[in-house]
C-alpha cells in the first residue's frame, strides 16, 4: 500500500512541477463556456436548457486534451518499463496513474464548475446534482482514456489518436450524463443516473487490467 500511495504522490508531485497542463485543461473549460454563450446569443431560457450538455461536453473534450501524458512521459524516459518489474503489479501502477490523473484534471475541473454553471445561467438547485452527476462521470471519463494512452503510448503521434479512439467509447457516459441532468422528466433521469453510476463501477474496475495488458502488448 505504501508503494501505491507513494506513486500517486510521485505524479501529483510531477504535476504541479509542471502546473501548465493542468491550467491549460481548467482553461480550456473556461473557455467553452465563455464562448458558447455569445454563440448561442441572448435566450437565456435556451441556455439554461443547454447548460447541463455543454458542461458535460466541455469536461470530455478537456479531459481528452490531457490523457496523453497519463503514460508517455513515463514511458519515453524508461520509468515504464522499470514499473514493469518493480513490486507493485502493472495492474496497480495503471490504477495509481488513474488516480492522480483525476485529482489533477477531473478535480480542478469540478471545482471550476460553479463558476462555468454561473457563466451559462444554470439554476443553483441543479448545480449540486451536476456535481454529482460529474463526482460518476469523470471516472469513467478518466478509465477510457487511460485506455486510450495505453493504446497509443508507444506510437509516435499516440497524443492526436488517443481522443479519436476513446470519444466513442465516451459517448454513452455523455448521454447518460445529460440525461439524469434532465428535470424534465424525473423519471428517465434517475434510470439514467443509476446507468451512469453502473458505466463508471465498470469502467474503473476493469480498466487497470485493460491498460495493463494492453501497456505489455506495447513493450513486447
């Protein structure tokens, strides 16, 4: 346990050494609700109904913009391979990279939200379900792509094709994000929440040993 924990201190640490990919994520987010207002112009109702599926929208397209450095930083300087046969299973390490992977983006990103919630008129009595809803949604966010960087950890453009193969595995989170989002009909929302939930069970129990097969696939 004391090896798992010091490696997620060891990425945490390395994160804030580097502190810009995080302000660049946490940017990004602002960004998409800074902008979509002006294109959306000044119905206000409109943006309140949209509110909930471009926040959605803007964590997937900023978590996707940092998966890339969930491995290869590792990988291009041999810490990787040395993982490979330390004392902690491949398993384990995968899990740990997960874990500081969503304290460094998914985190700062929920934190932002209030504001990106302000920003697109969103009723404070749904703002708290929104969190809730992101708390289920950004860890499944957070396994495919970390399956996605094994993929193309080894490859040399790895960083443009890993979004292209993990968006489609990130789409019914999305739905299923947006839709227990829905005060329209209480009913489809709660099944879609319990749907969420369930993707996100599945995503992060399974995707340490998909990541870890798939990161030995890539070193053999």
């Amino acid at each position: 346990m004391s090896g798992f924990v010091a490696l997620i201190r060891r990425d945490l640490t390395l994160a804030a050494r580097v502190g810009g990919d995080v302000l660049t994520v946490v940017l990004f987010f602002a960004l998409i609700g800074i902008v979509l207002p002006f294109a959306i112009g000044p119905d206000r109702p409109l943006l309140t109904r949209l509110a909930p599926a471009i926040i959605m929208t803007a964590i997937l397209l900023a978590l996707l913009l940092a998966i890339d450095r969930l491995f290869r930083a590792d990988h291009e300087d041999g810490t990787l391979a040395a993982m490979r046969f330390g004392h902690l299973p491949l398993e384990a390490v995968v899990f740990a990279k997960m874990i500081a992977q969503w304290l460094t983006t998914a985190l700062p990103l929920l934190l932002a939200t209030p504001l990106m919630g302000f920003m697109l008129n969103l009723p404070p009595a749904l703002l708290g379900r929104t969190l809730i809803v992101l708390l289920l949604g950004t860890p499944a966010l957070i396994s495919f792509g970390a399956i996605g960087a094994a993929v193309t950890v080894t490859l040399r453009r790895g960083g443009l094709l890993a979004p292209i193969l993990v968006l489609p595995l990130c789409l019914p989170t999305l739905i299923f994000a947006v839709g227990a989002l829905d005060d329209t009909a209480p009913g489809s929302a709660d099944a879609a929440f319990w749907f969420l939930a369930g993707i996100a069970l599945l995503a992060t129990a399974f995707t340490p040993f998909i990541a870890a097969y798939t990161l030995r696939l890539g070193s053999e």
